[in-house]
C-alpha cells in the first residue's frame, strides 16, 4: 500500500487581522491580574525565606506583564 500524497503547508506569509481593541484590553487586563498573583507568589516567597520560589514568581510575573503590554500595544 502506499501512502496518501502529502499537501503543501498553508502559507505563512499572510498576516494576521488584528484584535479588536476590546479584546486586546480584555487579554491586557487578564494579563496584569495573572501577573499581580506572580508578584504576590514572588513577595510570599521571599519573605518566607524560599529564593529560587521567589525568583520564579517573579520571572513568572515579567513574563505575564511582558506579552500582556505585546498583546496591548501590538494592535
């Protein structure tokens, strides 16, 4: 038997219809409170005397802030 013949990719080169402005600062507002609850994970943390969890929340904290300000100001 042989196998079915395999069908080009789609392109990639066509580029994306941007969000509606609602939707960017809905996912904007998600973003900052999913961030605000790493910061509090990162200050709980360091306080508690547990660094690498500290460290984590907050690397966890600039990375949700980061693609929540992309996904904002993209448009």
């Amino acid at each position: 038997m042989s196998d079915p013949p395999l069908e080009p990719a789609p392109e990639a080169d066509e580029p994306r219809p941007p969000r509606p402005l609602i939707e960017r600062i809905g996912l904007g507002l998600i973003a900052m409170v999913m961030a605000a609850a790493f910061g509090g994970v990162a200050v709980a943390a360091w306080i508690g005397g547990e660094g690498f969890l500290a460290v984590m929340g907050a690397v966890g904290c600039l990375m949700t802030a980061w693609v929540g300000g992309i996904t904002v100001l993209r448009g």
